[in-house]
C-alpha cells in the first residue's frame, strides 16, 4: 500500500505538475525549449487546479446522480431496504479527543446525512471501510462509534475489510444480500456517487443514491472563483483521482 499510494501521488496531479517543474529547472540549460514547455505545463496545470471556478465546472461533470429530495426521506422504506454509508478516512491521534483516531470532515458529511435518513426513514446502517494501512480500528468502527455517541443512531452491519470503493460494494454485498436487503439507498459525496453507484449495481444492488458535499455549485467565491485558493488544489486532486477512478473501473471490472 505505501509504494502504491507513493507511484498514485508522483503520477497525478499536482504531483505530476511539479515534476514536470523540476524537469524544467533541469533542461533549463540543455534543452531550452523542453524546459520552457515543462514550465508552461507544470506552472499552468497548477495555476488552473487551484481556480474555485476550474473546481465547480468539472464537479458538475462529475455529479450527475439526482438529489435525494428532502420531502422524499420519510417515504425511503419504500424503496429501499437499508441504507449504505461509505468511509472517507479518518484523523489520526487527534489530540482534542485523547488522541484516538476520528472520522474525517468528509466522514462526519456523509454520517450526519445518513443519520437524518436513518431516523426519518427507520432503515437499517451499513457502514463500509476497512483498516488505514492495516491499522485498527477500522473506518467503520470509528463511523459507527461516532454515529451512536453523536448522532444517536446505532448501526447494524459494519463491513470492516474494504479498501476501495469496489471492494466496499463487493463485501457489503457478502453481508447484506444473503439477508435478503438488495435495495440500498447509497450514501457518499455528490462527486464520487458515479463510481459508487456503478460499484454497488455491479455487485447486485439497486441503488437509490443519497449525494452530498456538492462542489459544482456556486459557492459565492470573491471574483467570480478566478482568484486561486490553496483549498481548490485539494478539490482538484480529489476531482481528478475520481475522474481517473471512474474510467479505470469500468475498464478493468
């Protein structure tokens, strides 16, 4: 998982970017021309992966899955029969909670989300997400534990293996659809939903999707979302992982 995760970062952006900016201080001398077009590309690509507007139009390409409409929560036992939340990582030994491991912000999104569903609609809580880096405890603990402590909500399946969102839908499909339970109403951020959404129907569920965290709207930046944030780098990257992601899946599976 280390070397995988370190080839991930060299390869995509902005890691790929500033290697081409390396590669541009490196041929200054030697191949001029090379080196000025490595600059332009690392320099550019960095310049437009850290632009809100960039960020909130390729969301839009990306989060195509309808919304669940608010006045439709109470009707979900109709349509589905449980309702799936996907882990997002975690903080580790966050000192403000003695130093135990915490959901993370993208985590406690999806969490608050599926909560409300959960109470509104009396559906039963998968969580899905597996160890980080083989370290427990397991995404799906922690989502769990912080759902009962701050949500009041329990949950009734943990899947605690899963690695990628593939493997969240094959293994949530081990626990679930021996029980019966194959329509899942999926909860995940707006721009990962396509990918999810294809995972869990090619493992045998039909899917009711529940996005959140939408970034392709207009989120009153200053200057109309020309003016470069630190913040849109990171959107950047998870737009472009996701993009990559996507493309890869319905490829290889």
């Amino acid at each position: 998982m280390p070397f995988r995760y370190f080839i991930k970062q060299l390869v995509m952006p902005p890691g790929a970017l500033f290697l081409l900016l390396i590669a541009a201080w490196w041929l200054r001398n030697t191949w001029p021309r090379t080196a000025c077009l490595c600059f332009a590309l690392g320099l550019g690509g960095l310049w437009l992966m850290s632009l809100p507007i960039v960020v909130q139009q390729a969301a839009r390409v990306l989060e195509s899955e309808p919304t669940l409409a608010y006045g439709q929560w109470g009707s979900l036992a109709e349509r589905a029969d449980a309702i799936v939340v996907l882990g997002a990582g975690r903080e580790r030994d966050d000192p403000a909670w003695g130093a135990e491991d915490q959901p993370s912000a993208l985590a406690l999104e999806r969490m608050r989300y599926a909560a409300q569903l959960a109470k509104a609609s009396g559906l039963p809580l998968l969580i899905s997400g597996g160890l980080h880096y083989g370290t427990p405890p397991s995404e799906a603990q922690l989502m769990a534990d912080s759902l009962a402590r701050d949500f009041g909500v329990s949950v009734r399946w943990k899947e605690e293996r899963s690695r990628t969102t593939w493997e969240n839908a094959q293994m949530s499909a081990e626990l679930l659809l021996p029980e019966g339970y194959k329509r899942v109403v999926l909860v995940t951020q707006a721009w990962h939903m396509q990918r999810a959404r294809w995972s869990f129907e090619q493992a045998g569920f039909s899917v009711v999707p529940a996005p959140v965290g939408y970034l392709g709207r207009n989120h009153a930046r200053p200057f109309g979302g020309w003016m470069p944030e630190n913040k849109s780098l990171w959107q950047s990257s998870q737009l472009l992982n996701e993009a990559v992601g996507l493309l890869a899946y319905r490829l290889l599976n």
